[in-house]
C-alpha cells in the first residue's frame, strides 16, 4: 500500500530540491539534452546528405538505385540538409535560458518523425526498413525527451515569475 504524503511532506521535499540544486544546475540537464540532440541529429543529417549526393552522382549507398539520376534526389538532400541546418541551430542556442528551443526541437523531431511514418512505403519499397525504424525511433526518442525537458524549464519558469 502506498502512503500519501501530506502537504507539508511534499513542500519539505520540494524546498530540499531547491536548495539542493540551484536554477543553473536544474536548467542544465535540458542544454546538455539540446547539445546531445544537436550533435546526432547534426551527424546523421550530414551522412544521409552524403548518401543523396553519392547516390545521385556516383550510384553509390543505400539509396543508390533509386536516387541515381533521379531528379528527386534533391528532396531527400533538401530534407537532410535542412536536419543539418535545424541541428546548427540548437547547438547554437543549448546554452539560452527558457524553453523555447526545447519545444523546437520536439517540433523538428516530430515533423521529422512524422514524415517518415507518413512515407513509410518508402523505406519498404527500398528495403530500408531497418534503418527507417531506427531513423524514427530515434525521433520518437529526441522527441519525447525534448517534450520532458521543454515542459520542466516552462513549469520551472513559471514558478520563477
């Protein structure tokens, strides 16, 4: 059986939080987040853009056959190239106080994520579906960590006001 902790209970262990860590150090868990999303999502955008390019001039990677010649390969290079462009921004701004890029960052995981749910058929149709689960799994992953980490520095400003 689980007891209930009365009011002033919770307030103590509240206040020993407080005290125990300061503002600096609570808001540092969600930088350190914003800096680690900004560094991976940075990397694999620049490896897939690679893999568009090479696909499309030289025949070669994962998406070789289908992207060789193929005047669609800009929209995926556009795509990755953008993550990459996104992932510059964050590392950019990790340090900046608030939530404001933390909730950027779920918005670009989800519409990331959600894209790649939404074109499904194309990680089927190039037998790539390994790496599709991965790809969107790690923007389920980024996105659910950003929305944690976007709504503890928003309570948390709150509070402060």
């Amino acid at each position: 059986m689980v007891n209930e902790l009365s009011e002033e209970a919770m307030n103590a262990v509240w206040t020993t939080y407080i005290e125990a860590y300061p503002v600096p150090a609570r808001r540092h868990w969600a930088q350190v987040l914003l800096l680690g999303n900004g560094l991976v999502l940075g990397a694999t955008g620049l490896v897939q853009a690679g893999f568009d390019l090479a696909g499309y001039f030289f025949n070669l990677g994962p998406l070789a056959a289908a992207l060789h010649g193929n005047p669609d390969a800009l929209a995926y290079f556009e795509a990755h190239a953008l993550a990459v462009l996104a992932a510059v921004l964050l590392i950019a701004n990790h340090r900046t106080a608030g939530a404001g890029w933390n909730w950027a960052a779920a918005a670009i995981h989800l519409l990331l994520g959600g894209a790649n749910l939404l074109f499904w058929p194309t990680f089927v149709a190039y037998d790539l579906v390994p790496m599709g689960i991965v790809a969107t799994s790690g923007h389920a992953l980024f996105l659910g960590l950003e929305l944690v980490a976007a709504g503890a520095r928003s309570a948390l400003d709150k509070r402060r006001r």
